[in-house]
C-alpha cells in the first residue's frame, strides 16, 4: 500500500468543463488511486483566474491560486499568463506548484493533448501521461475551420512552439497511456522510441450508473456533444438525417450539447426542423436516460481521439454509428456494437440510421454485443491494473 502518499493530477479546468472523456478520465484515476490508499488531488488552470491579455492590458488583477473541492476531491486551480498563447495555458508559477506538490506527491497528467504536463517538467518532477490526443490532432479542425483572425493567427503562429513542447513531455514522461489505437499511432508518429512505454488505456464507463433500461427505444436518433465544434461535423448528421427522416415519417432527431445562433440558424432552416430536438443544457441522468431511449448514438465526427458519449451508449446497449474518426473504432465493431461508416458519406450514414430503426431484431442484437463489449473492455475495474501502472511508473 501506498499510505497517504498525494497524488497530483493534472488535468483541465474540471470547474468550468464539468463532463466529459477527460473529466471521466481524471475522477476514474482518482477513484482508482484513492482506492489504492492514495490521496489524490487536481491541479488545473482556471478560466477566471488567468492572466490574459485583455486584463493585463487593462490593468486587472486576480489571485494566482484557489483552492476548491471537485467531485469530493481537492482541487488547486492556478492561473496561467497570456493563455491565449496555447503552449502557455499550463505555464503556472513554478514557486507555487512546487508548494502545491510538496516533496512526496506522485505526478500524472490526464488531459486532452499533453500540455498539462508542463508543471511537472518544468520542476523536474518524474510523471506519467494518459492524453486524450497529440497537440495537432487535437485543435487543427477547429483552427483550420477559424475564420481568419486573432484565434486563428495565434494557433498558427504558436504551433511550432506548442508542437515542440509535446515533444519533450512525450520524450520525458515515465509511462505513457492513450486512450485507443489511433492516438498510440498519433505518438507513435512523432517518435517510434516511445514505443516500450506507451500503453493503450480506454476511458473507462461506469458501467452500473450507464446501463440499458427497460423496455423498448424510441423512434430517436441521438447526438451528444459540441455542437459549434466544426471537429464533430453537425452538418453531416443533420444531412444524413434528412435523408433518413424523409423515408421514415415517426423517426426523430435529438441534439445535447452546446452551441451558439450558427446552430440554431441551421436548425430553424432545416428541412426537418419540427422532428428535431436541441437540449443545449442537461443532466447526467437526463442524458442516461436518453442514451436508453434512443435507437442509435450517432458520431459524425472528423476526429474523436476516444469519444467517450459512444462508450456510454454502448454501456446502456445502445448501438454506435460513428464515421471512420480514430477513437471510436477501438469499440464500434461494424454489425455487432453498431455500424462503422465507411467514410464521412450522408447516405451511408443515412441507411444506417433506418436499420436501427426498421430492423428490430438486428438492432437488439447490436445491444446486446454492445452492453457485453462495455463490461468486458470498457469498465473502470477493467482498466483499474492499467491505471495502477500509470502511477507506479511515476512514483
């Protein structure tokens, strides 16, 4: 056992995101840890906090540290200067990360790509990683879809910067845990000898909270995600959803997620408009029991490093169909957990949407496979060896 040895996770701003793959990612290690005999707390950015621009510029000041409960755990949320600059997003203050750390605290990162990885070399603290993706497959759709500008310009200018960077985090890292198949080759990539250190690690479900309801599914095509994301590729489904609405009169389309007057534009002018529903605000049990409600999750996206909303649905029995986007093809196995998409075609995805609607047998088989698959690959106890060894490496 470990005693009450800390460990440090650093991850993104839990306050402000609040759901998702990597806010999965990071209460799963700790529950693991914790469990271990470990005392694990956050450290993480926080959005208002920062030392941006505008308010350097203006003259406003905020507290450079704060310390919060997140989940039951601690959270030490830290400011960053000139975030804007996205390699800069992690660049605390290293007198106050050390003191925040101490001198026994183990140091793993869980975050989208790397960058929040940077505390921990800068001090020269041993760490782990369990990113969600490298840096540019995790920004270039939204940076490439950008009109031109500030947002835009920056990216474009810091890449080198922010590329060299994972690099050496990449590089210094004890153990390396990625989510699929798709983001192992992503590193990979950037540098085959990371090989021997780097594991595939699947975001794991709660597979007692997520799991299928009773009785039948509603004639209900789901979406959950940004849907302002121009990575997630919402004119896709909404295409394939005409093209499936048109030739199935009851079947009906539900969007969760945020957005903004671009979606609800898209929406009020769509020729479907009265068949679909946008819920930009909800619960995790209200979104727990759409998952169980409907026929088929639907994952139009250009990329998904792991795409945690399809494990989910699969954890419910809820069959996936996803376009060819990296992550989910580790878990959606074409005619058993639901249908892999050949490429990013509307009709294809629009004759997958009416099998699930009009072959009900078919379609309770792919629940079945799909809730089995979830149990055996996609539990927390299922990973728990896995995680386990992503602390021991930094300890």
């Amino acid at each position: 056992m470990a005693g009450e040895r800390p460990l440090c996770i650093s991850t993104l701003d839990l306050a402000f995101f609040r759901q998702g793959g990597i806010v999965t990612k990071a209460l799963a290690l700790a529950r693991v840890a914790a469990r271990a005999g470990y005392a694990p707390f956050f450290l993480t950015p926080s959005v208002d906090l920062h030392h941006t621009i505008r308010r350097t510029l203006s003259g406003g000041t905020r507290p450079a540290t704060r310390e919060s409960v997140f989940a039951g755990y601690r959270c030490v949320q830290m400011a960053a200067r000139f975030p804007e600059f996205e390699f800069r997003a992690h660049f605390f203050d290293p007198v106050r990360v050390r003191k925040a750390l101490g001198e026994r605290a183990v140091c793993v990162m869980v975050s989208g790509n790397n960058h929040a990885a940077r505390p921990f070399l800068d001090l020269g603290r041993a760490f782990s990683m369990w990113p969600g993706s490298t840096f540019w497959e995790d920004c270039r759709h939204r940076v490439l879809a950008a009109p031109w500008g500030v947002r835009k310009a920056l990216d474009l200018a810091t890449r080198p910067l922010s590329e060299r960077l994972e690099r050496r985090l990449f590089a210094a890292a004890r153990k390396v845990a990625v989510d699929t198949r798709y983001t192992r080759d992503c590193v990979l990539r950037l540098d085959a000898s990371w090989a021997p250190k780097t594991t595939i690690v699947p975001v794991p479900v709660d597979t007692d909270r997520y799991r299928p309801g009773e009785g039948n599914p509603e004639p209900q095509i789901l979406f959950i995600g940004r849907l302002s994301d121009p990575r997630k590729n919402l004119g896709l489904l909404l295409d394939a959803f005409a093209r499936a609405a048109s030739r199935a009169p009851g079947l009906r389309l539900a969007l969760i997620g945020s957005g903004d007057e671009s979606v609800a534009a898209r929406l009020v002018g769509h020729p479907c408009a009265d068949r679909i529903a946008w819920l930009a605000d909800v619960t995790e049990e209200q979104k727990i029991r759409h998952l169980r409600a409907s026929l088929a999750l639907v994952i139009p996206s250009h990329q998904e490093g792991f795409g945690i909303t399809g494990a989910e649905a699969l954890a419910c029995g809820t069959p996936v169909i996803s376009t060819p986007c990296g992550g989910p093809e580790d878990y959606v196995v074409n005619g058993q957990t639901g249908r892999l998409l050949r490429g990013f075609d509307a009709p294809e995805m629009a004759e997958a949407m009416l099998e699930m609607a009009n072959d009900a047998v078919e379609r309770r088989r792919m629940s079945t496979e799909a809730r089995a698959l979830a149990e055996e690959r996609l539990s927390e106890q299922a990973v728990k060896p896995d995680l386990l060894k992503l602390i021991e490496a930094a300890a």
